[in-house]
C-alpha cells in the first residue's frame, strides 16, 4: 500500500469515527432551534403533557437549552464524551416516556416532538430513540477508543 492509499483509509476512518456526533449534532440543533422558535407553540405543548405546570414551565425552557447543549458539547473532541453520554441519559428519558404513552400509561397521548418526528407513530418514535441512543454508544465507544490510542 503506498501513502496516498493509506491516507485515503485514514481519511475514511476519520469521517466515519465523526459520523454520530455529526447525525446527533445535526437532531439535537434542529430540535433545540425549532422549540425555541417555535416558543409559545412548544411550551403550550409541554403544558399539555401529563406532568404538573410547574415542571412543564421548566422544562419549555430547559429541553431545547439541554438540546442545543448537547450540539455544542458534540460539535468539540474535547467535550464530545460528555456529549455522547448526555445524549444517552436525554433519549432514555424520552424513550421511557414514549414507552409508556406507547403502552397507554397516560390518559392522553401528548407529543411535543420537531417537525417531521412529530408525525410518526408511537412504536416508530421508540424505534427511532432506540436507534439514536444505539449512535451515541457507538459514538462514546469510538470516542473511547481515540483516547486510549493517544
């Protein structure tokens, strides 16, 4: 192999390792700017979620700050474990959520998802939190590994 090959592998690797945090970047960004253009419409929507007003006051305003954190913290090497991991505990909680709405745990089956996710049906929400939360292990992991070679 000469060196223009193994500079088109390393390039092929390196694109691939920066894979997850670019999908989840990319997710949690268009999520986070979508509820906070759309405010009134998204915090409307969380006061109309299962929970006390009191925390759907809070969570309006701390969801789409936790989203676009998470972005940030994915968009820098130094800071994309955090990311990865805050991006794990963050789709556990919507995936348990969506869990339970899938069940009929609640009496009525409130979303207050962005733009096109807010289409689908409840089995394909989960189907899709499973698979994100399945990028960010695979991220952490790819994101491990770096650190243990240097």
């Amino acid at each position: 192999m000469d060196i223009s090959e193994n500079k088109f592998e390393m390039n092929i690797q390196a694109s691939l390792s920066q894979a997850p945090s670019v999908l989840l970047i990319l997710i949690w960004a268009y999520s986070g700017v979508e509820k906070l253009l759309r405010f009134e419409q998204s915090r409307k929507a969380f006061h109309n979620q299962t929970f006390p007003a009191e925390l759907a006051e809070i969570l309006s305003h701390l969801v789409p700050i936790a989203e676009l954190l998470l972005a940030l913290l994915l968009l820098f090497s130094i800071t994309r474990w955090w990311g990865y991991l805050g991006s794990i505990l963050l789709l556990t909680v919507f995936l348990t959520y969506v869990g339970l709405i899938w069940v009929g745990a609640f009496p009525r089956v409130p979303c207050n998802c962005a733009g096109i996710i807010e289409n689908l049906g409840w089995g394909a929400h989960f189907i899709l939190n499973m698979f994100l939360i399945g990028i960010s292990v695979a991220g952490m992991r790819l994101e491990m590994g770096k650190k243990s070679e240097s």
